[in-house]
C-alpha cells in the first residue's frame, strides 16, 4: 500500500468516525498494563539522564485497511503505555503517513529526505509508526517487543533493529556511551533536564497546533560505519577528524565538560575546521537546540554503525541545520546513511489521541 493509499484510508477512518472506540481487546494486555508501573505523564523518550542501554527500534506500516486505521493507532497507543514502566521505556512517534490531512501540523513533519552521501535501502527507512522499546537488559527488551508486536496484527515490522549503548554511564547529569568508532558521545548533550527539555519539548508559542504542545520530532539515522577502514588511522588522526578525545577531552587542553574558543584557533590548526564538533557546533556560545540519544547496532564485523537518535522541538534549526553543516566533514569518508526516518513523539497521556479521534 502506498503512503499516500494509507493516508487516505486514515483520512477516510476518521471521517467516517472510527476512530475512538479502539482499545485493547485483549485481556492479557490489559493484565499487564494494571501490573506495569507506567508512569503516565512522563515522558519515555527523555527518562533519565542516560538512555536505557538495550533497545529495538521497529518501524510499522499500518496493514489493516478500511475503517479501523485510527482505532489501531489508539491500541497502538495503549499497548506501548502497557508496555512502558520498570525495567523498561517505551514510546511510540507516527510518521507523517500517518497524520490525517484535516489535522493540522505537527508543522516540520514530512517523510525524510535524502541528503547528499545518503544510500537510503527503502526496507531500513520510514514506516507509519515507530515504536521504540529501550530497557534494562536484551531479553527485558526482546519480551516487551514481542509482548506489543503480539496486539498489533494490523500492523506490519518494515524493519528493526537491536541497539545497545557500550559503557552506557551518567556524568555530570549527561548520559554518556562509546560508539563503535571508540568515542565517547553525549558531552554536547545538556546536564540538566530543563536543558534537555528546553530543546526537546514544543512549547505553546511555537505555532503548532495545541494537540502537539509537549510533543517532539524524532530523527533516526541508520548510518553504517566503515569500522575496519577507521581502525587503520592513529588514535591522532581520528581525534582530530571528531575534534574531541576518545574519551571527550578538547584537542586544545580544555576538559570536555567544559566549552572550547575555537575563536582562538581561526584556522583549525588544534582543532581542523572539518572536524566534526567544528561543523557540528561552530558557535559554542549557541548550540545545536537537539539532543542525541541514540544506539550502536551490529550485524556482523562488517556491518555496523549508529541507530543515530536526536530530538528537537522544530526540525529545521535542529537536525536539519545541523546535518546540512556536516557535508564535507572529514568524517564523510567513514560513514554511509542507508536508513532512518523523521517521526513525531506525542505528548505524555491521552489529549493527543483524543483530539486526532475528534477529526
Ligand atoms: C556519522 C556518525 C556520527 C558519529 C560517529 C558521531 C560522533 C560524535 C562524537 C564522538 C561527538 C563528540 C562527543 C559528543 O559531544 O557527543 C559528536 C558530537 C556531536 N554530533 Fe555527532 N556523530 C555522528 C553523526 C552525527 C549526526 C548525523 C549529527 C546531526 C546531524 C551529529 C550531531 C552532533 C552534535 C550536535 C554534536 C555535539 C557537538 C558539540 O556540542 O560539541 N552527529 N558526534
């Protein structure tokens, strides 16, 4: 079924009222959604300051046709809230496809674009749904897909994939894990949770409809690293194509919990201006308004990389602008995106929902 099919028989679904009656029919879900401790009005994407270090990132494509489209999102709704509390965090975004016309916004939500250097595998990018399922352990994980998988029959897994965040720490309120080029990541990430909230959450003023306030846009990029090829440069040469230690220090001296002056450094000689904390974060006074969050995956020596996960309250000034600066950079030459998608995060509880099923 095409997206624009799918979004049609969504448009056609609410239209015709179906949407709001939906809910889970099962009674072994409903079972485990009164046992979990589903902590309702918070948010699952940001718990903690350090993601949750196993995940599966499933992308979902809505096979059920005819009236029920809107009644399946608001069971898939359910079901991840089941699913969400204790030993794992659960959450689920919609992808464009997903949104009838007649709503209105999120405003920045379209189907991902292909960026100069991107190798898109259509089976690895997009989908109606995404739903991410982060936890304690692999099997904690394994258990909770499965579990939700199992009261969505009318949606079909376009992909997943595992992830799991190596070294996965907290330091100074920052969540912190090495990625498989043998970096530390998260120290351009916020220390406290206002910082994070700051540039996650769409606020009222923001233009987006009031449905979405508290919301976020989520940004996954599959991006395989070529692993073998980065191993045969010197730890000297891959710090200066980052721009930080392996273990976060500044190329200058400066500890990595604290904010270079590249000002003082014009033409890149500590620092190359094709690192990729230079083209990331030029101004250190203004960073990036996202948060990264994401996983490293591996199928196979060959075949690994990033499940590259950022949040951002307004798409263009987040990732976009970001990802637009980094064409060029040294780091280019490793990496290939073959996957991904753009998707919005609801707000915490049911206003949401409700407000779709009332279209
Ligand atoms: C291609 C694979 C990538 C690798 C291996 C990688 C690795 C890193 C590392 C090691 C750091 C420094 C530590 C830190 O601040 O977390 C970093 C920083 C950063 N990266 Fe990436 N990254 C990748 C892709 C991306 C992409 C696609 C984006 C966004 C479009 C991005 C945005 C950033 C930002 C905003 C920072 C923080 C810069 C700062 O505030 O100093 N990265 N990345």
């Amino acid at each position: 079924m095409t997206t624009t099919t799918r979004r049609g028989v969504l448009r056609a679904a609410i239209a015709a009222g179906a949407v709001g009656a939906g809910g889970l029919a099962a009674a072994d879900t409903v079972a485990l959604r009164s046992e979990s401790s589903h902590q309702d009005q918070e948010a699952a994407h940001l718990r903690g300051p350090a993601p949750l270090p196993y995940a599966q990132v499933i992308a979902l494509d809505f096979i059920g046709g005819g009236t029920r489209a809107g009644g399946s999102l608001r069971t898939a709704h359910h079901v991840v809230e089941a699913v969400d509390g204790g030993n794992v965090a659960a959450w689920l975004a919609m992808g464009e496809s997903m949104l009838p016309s007649s709503v209105a916004g999120p405003r920045h939500l379209k189907q991902m674009p292909t960026f100069p250097g991107d190798v898109l595998d259509h089976t690895q990018s997009h989908g109606d749904l995404l739903l991410q399922i982060t936890g304690t352990s692999p099997h904690v994980v394994q258990d909770a897909a499965e579990h939700a998988l199992r009261e969505l029959p009318l949606w079909r897994v376009r992909w997943r994939l595992d992830g799991v965040r190596p070294e996965n720490r907290t330091e100074d309120s920052r969540g912190l894990a090495r990625n498989p080029f043998h970096f530390t990541e998260g120290y351009g990430n916020p220390d406290t949770p206002a910082g994070v909230a700051k540039r996650v959450t769409i606020t009222r003023d923001q233009g987006e409809p009031s449905w979405a306030v508290g919301g976020s846009y989520q940004v996954i990029r599959v991006i395989r690293l070529a692993t073998d090829f980065w191993d045969r440069d010197t730890v000297h040469e891959q710090e200066r194509i980052v721009g930080r230690g392996r273990d976060g220090q500044w190329l200058d001296g400066t500890p990595g919990t604290e904010q270079p002056v590249f000002a003082a450094d014009p033409q890149g000689k500590t620092t190359p201006l094709d690192s990729h904390v230079r083209r990331a974060a030029p101004d250190r006074r203004n960073p990036p308004p996202l948060v990264r969050r994401g996983y490293n995956y591996r199928h196979s020596d060959d075949d690994q990389g990033l499940i590259f996960s950022c949040f951002q309250r307004n798409l263009e000034q987040g990732f976009e602008a970001v990802q637009h600066r980094l064409q060029g950079e040294a780091m280019a030459k490793y990496t290939l995106t073959v996957g991904g998608g753009y998707f919005f995060v609801p707000p915490p509880g049911d206003g949401w929902i409700n407000a779709l099923a009332s279209r």
